[in-house]
C-alpha cells in the first residue's frame, strides 16, 4: 500500500584554449556549395553573440555540489579579428580539475563580415543540491559563461536563442528532463578587486550568458530501494495489531528497521536532505509506532472494566486507524512543484 501511494505520486573557471596552430580565415565561401551567409538577426557593433547547446549530462555528485557536462559553444563577432574576444570567454561555475576541464576551439571563420567561432566545453560544474524534497526533488541546473575578467564589460555579451539548446538524445539516469533556456544576466562583485580606477568599495559589474535546464529526480525509482526499511516498519505495526502474542517483538523490529533505514539515507545523502521530507517522515514513523503501542496498551489494561463489546469495536478501530492516520500524514508530507537553482 505505502508503494502503491509513492509511486503514483511520485574553484578558477575554465578558459578558452585556443587552437594549437593558428586557424587561417575561409573565404567568403567557406564550405563548398554552401552560401556564404544566411540572414540572422542584426548583430550590434561591439557586442559578442554568445550561444550554448548541451550535449552530455553525467557525474551527479549530491556530497561535492557538482555535476559533469559537456557542450559546444560557438560566438558571432562583427568587428576585427584582432579585436575578437571570443577566446577570452570563461566557464563561470566550473571547478577547476585539469584531468577533465577541456575548452577548446574548434574552428574560426570569417563568414561575410562577422568572425564565428565554435567551442567544445566539458568540465565539472558547481550545483547547491537542495534535497529537503528527497526523492521528489527538482533542479535547476545552470551554465554560466562570461569574461575571465569580472570587471570587464566591453564588448557587450548578446544571447543566440534561435540557435541553443539542448541535445534530443541527452538522457540522465534516474531524472526526468524538463524546460532549458539561455538568458543574459548581470553578476556582481560585491568588490572593486583593487583596481583604482574605481571608488573603495564599489561593486563590479559583469554580464553572463547562462543556460538552464530542469531536472526532476524520477521518485518511483527510489521509493523501494531508499525507503523499504520504513516501509517494513509500517508493515511490522499492522502485524503487531493482529498479531497479539508477538507484539513487543514485532514492535521492536520495527524501531530498529525505521532507524535503520534513517542511518542508511543519512550515510548516502548530504546532511541537510535529512532535515527535509526525510526527517518528517522519520518523525511520522516514529509517531505511528507509539500511537499502535499506546493505543494497545490502552485497551488491553487501562479499559478492563469496560464492557467487551466496547473494547473489541475500539480493538478493531486501531488498526484502520492507525493506516489512515499514517497514509494521510505521508501524503501531506509529499512535495509539490518545488523547483531549486
């Protein structure tokens, strides 16, 4: 029943590493067979067209606040090349690991007046995981790309949202993938960084061009697995209704699967997720055993005057009782709709 009820309901960043040997431009017809230019939006003199497309998802780390991607990212510039910016571009929320960090040009070409270049990105990426939720969370993961320099803020960062995305075949065990994005933010030092050219005190300001996308934890494929010592418990407590001679027995093994059960999410999550839907539901548990043993005990010794009648219409009230009381309070306890950045 508990089942059934679940399921249904259920650092430095990384800069751009230019190619080994100069990349030379194409002409204006750098692909046979291919025009030279197509019409795009209008790109604005000193301003860099940034956009992103998601490839690869992995390396779910819940302890070190992370996750592994890999993407490519690509820039339209209109000015010089000298002047192009492009491989001064950092990955803002990477962890820095130079086993796996790898920002690499592809290629550089001049396509009619503007210089467009193509990246591969594939790094470690910082996550704060709020799993007050568990196992009905949902994330919100971001890729932040910017200027090395946080107080940079020429030439002005512009957003590729006809071109980015995400990749259809990307699949991530175990998470359902929901809405992506890409939007222009503006992040701030609460710093002047020392540079004298600014007041004492100052902050600096500096765009970013951040992709999004949601992820949601796939509950059912957890509930068994994470929190089948809850579930015996539940299970221990009916039997212990029924089944009077073995009750203490029964009562203890169910203390001990429940705590069991806590100190294995407590040895495989962050602190912080026992805090949340865990320790609510440790508490409803913990809960639903004292109510089946006080209510017993009730009726058995403190009620031996009341007529039998009476005392086998409240004996057989407990039981029924006790799984509503029980499925109710787990059902409030779901969360709903709760998404974290």
């Amino acid at each position: 029943m508990v089942i059934t009820l679940l399921a249904l309901l259920a650092g430095p960043g990384m800069r751009a590493v230019p190619a080994p040997a100069a990349v030379p431009f194409a002409s204006d017809d750098p692909m046979p067979g291919l025009p030279a230019t197509i019409d795009q939006a209008p790109l604005l003199p000193d301003t860099l067209r940034v956009g992103m497309y998601l490839t690869q998802l992995d390396g779910i780390d819940l302890h070190n606040a992370s996750f592994n991607a890999q993407l490519y990212l690509w820039t339209l510039w209109p000015g010089d090349e000298a002047e192009n910016p492009s491989d001064d571009l950092t990955v803002l929320n990477s962890i820095f690991n130079a086993d796996l960090d790898r920002f690499e040009r592809l290629s550089r070409e001049r396509i009619g007046s503007r210089i467009w270049s193509l990246y591969t990105v594939h790094g470690r990426f910082v996550h704060r995981w709020r799993l007050d939720s568990y196992p009905f969370d949902s994330h919100l993961l971001n890729l932040q790309v910017g200027y090395a320099n946080p107080l940079r803020r020429s030439p002005a960062l512009e957003v590729d949202t006809a071109n980015s995305g995400v990749s259809p075949t990307l699949y991530l065990y175990g998470w359902q993938l929901g809405e992506s994005g890409i939007s222009l933010n503006r992040l701030q030092t609460l710093s002047n960084l020392g540079d004298p050219r600014l007041e004492v005190g100052s902050p600096g300001r500096a765009e970013a061009v951040t992709s999004t996308l949601e992820i949601s934890r796939r509950a059912s494929l957890y509930l068994v697995p994470d929190f089948l010592g809850y579930m015996l418990a539940i299970g221990l407590c009916v039997l212990a209704l029924v089944i009077h001679r073995t009750r203490d027995d029964l009562i203890l093994a169910a203390v001990v699967s429940a705590a069991g059960n806590y100190v294995f999410l407590a040895g495989i999550l962050p602190v912080d997720a026992m805090a949340g839907f865990i320790g609510q539901l440790q508490l409803v548990i913990l809960v639903g055993i004292l109510y089946v043993i006080g209510a017993d005990e009730i009726i058995d010794h403190q009620m031996e005057g009341w007529p039998r009648r009476w005392r086998s219409l409240l004996q057989s009230a407990v039981l029924p009782s006790y799984l509503l009381l029980t499925m109710s309070a787990i059902y409030a306890l779901i969360p709903r709709g709760v998404v974290s950045g």
